[in-house]
C-alpha cells in the first residue's frame, strides 16, 4: 500500500448498500455537505464492464469516497470528491495468454456539476480534477468500474476471446477423443456390410 494511503484502513468507514435494482447509489450532500466518508469493497465480477477481462473469480476491489464544499475566489461552491480505488483481479496477460495479476492503487478527484452548462472550458480545467455532471445522486459501482477501465492497458485481451490451444491440454484431449469416438460410432461396420449384401442376394 502506498505512503498516500497509509490512512485508508484506519478511517471511519460507512458501506453502500445496494439498491433493489443493483446499484450502489450515495446522496450527493450527504457526502459534500454532510461530509460523510464512505467505504467498501466489490467483488471483481460485481463490476460488469470489467467481466470480459477478467481471467478468474478471484480478487477484491475496495473503494473509499469522500466529499466536502469549497468556495472559490468568486464566492461561488465547488462540490468535490476524492475517491481512492485499491485492490486487484487477475486479467489475461497479452504475450502469455496466462492469468496475471493486475494491482490498483487509483486516486481521483472529482468536481460534481448538476449540469452541462456548468462545465468548464477543456482549457480550464486543472489536471489534478475531472469535472462530472451527477444529479442527487452518486453512483459508487458506475464510478469504481470506470475508473479501473480506465486504467486498464488497452492490450488487455478479452478473456471471452480465448484461441483453443489456451484450454487445458486434459480439456483438449477429452474433446479429441469425444469427437473421435463419435466418428468410430458413425463408420459402418464391415460385417453389417456383409450380411446386408447376402440379403440382397
């Protein structure tokens, strides 16, 4: 774990509970006015953007959020985020086609908006912050899952798009000898052939 996050454990920490329809929703003022923090983990196959990658059911992501209100020189109130992603799962690497263990270590911090018309100019936004349009409502799962993808190295193969000789070889012989078998069962035998020409004798 990194020195940025030494303190990630040992914070107050609130779970999201799901919502009836699956999602992971937090109301946006009670993480910015209320400045509440919130923290929990996902499971890698919670997450169905990232189940195309993945080479395995294991591994765990967890997740901490916390808001708080900012004025500007203007006089003028900034909501912000900070959301700190760590955990691993394990992806297909792109030489091998082995399952490899992929690490996160993400930091963001975000500046919610109600609308389009109050983003800023590309030119004017900082590096250091990303400008998001959110309602009432911040979806914790949507936002974890985006900002793995986004780290995720574009070489990343699908797993759903494995080439055969990547089964395991007992795998690749019970599948030969299935096959084979059903051709045997398939042939003709030589004496059936034999007794059907008598016949027709």
């Amino acid at each position: 774990m990194s020195t940025k996050h030494a303190n990630y454990r040992h914070s107050q920490q609130k779970s999201v509970e799901p919502t009836a329809d699956g999602c992971h929703l937090v109301l946006v003022d009670t993480l910015t006015r209320v400045g509440k923090q919130f923290e929990g983990s996902f499971k890698p196959s919670d997450l169905g953007g990232l189940s195309e990658y993945l080479a395995g059911n294991a591994g765990k992501i967890t997740y901490q959020i916390r808001g708080n209100i900012v004025s500007d020189q203007s006089g003028s109130q900034k909501k912000r985020l900070q959301c700190i992603i760590l955990g691993w799962f394990e992806v297909l690497d792109a030489i091998t086609l082995q399952p490899s263990r992929f690490d996160l270590d993400i930091e963001s911090h975000l500046v919610l908006v109600s609308s389009e018309r109050e983003l800023p100019p590309l030119e004017d936004e900082s590096d250091h912050e990303d400008y998001i349009v959110c309602g009432r409502e911040f979806d914790v799962l949507s936002h974890v899952q985006e900002e793995i993808l986004l780290v995720l190295p574009i070489t990343t193969p699908r797993s759903g798009a494995l080439p055969e000789m990547t089964l395991p070889k007992s795998l690749r012989v019970v599948g030969r000898n299935v096959a084979g078998s059903e051709k045997e069962t398939q042939r003709e035998s030589p004496f059936a052939k034999l007794q059907a020409l008598k016949k027709s004798r």
